[in-house]
C-alpha cells in the first residue's frame, strides 16, 4: 500500500481549513500511514460468522416501573415560589416571544 504523501496530507489540511508547517506535513504523514495501516488490518479480520451488533453484550431494561405515587399537591408545590399562574412556576421571559 503506498504511503500518505505531503501533498495529500497538504491537501485535506486546506480542505479542513488548518495551516500546518512543512515539518507537521512530514509527520502528519507519518501517521495517516499508521492509522491507514491500522484500518487496513482490522479489514483483514475474518468476520463472516460474527453477526453485526450494536453491543457485545445484551442490554436489558434497568428502569423501574412507572406507578403513581403519593406526591405533592400543586399548591404545595408552589407555596415556594416568587410567582405562579395557571397553577404553575411563572419566570420571566427569556425568548421574547408572547
């Protein structure tokens, strides 16, 4: 497989807007060749009988049942608060949108 050439890796730094000094070109390279490689050797791995999962583990349902419970009123729910309407929190406008 040829190696990532300065040229390319000076291309796809305009493509993403970076400027990079000759010697980042140099070394850049050199790693794009490494993961390139690196890519290209988890390709090879034999995966004809593993079926594709989004996990490597089955998940299952860890929340608790939804029930009613006892729980406050709405007036005590907002017996604290600044200022309410409709039986609800009122806050000030942030949007401005009516």
């Amino acid at each position: 497989m040829p190696g990532i050439t300065r040229e390319e890796v000076a291309h796809l730094a305009k493509l993403a807007r970076l400027e990079l000094k000759d010697e980042e070109l140099d070394h850049f390279a050199g790693q794009l060749d490494q993961i390139l490689g690196a890519v290209a050797a988890v390709s090879e791995v034999a995966t004809e009988d593993v079926p594709p999962t989004s996990h490597p583990l089955p998940l299952t349902n860890v929340m608790r049942p939804d029930e009613v419970r006892p729980s406050l009123t709405p007036e005590q729910a907002l017996s604290g608060a600044p200022a309410q309407e409709q039986q609800r929190f009122k806050v000030p406008q942030i949007l401005g949108e009516e």
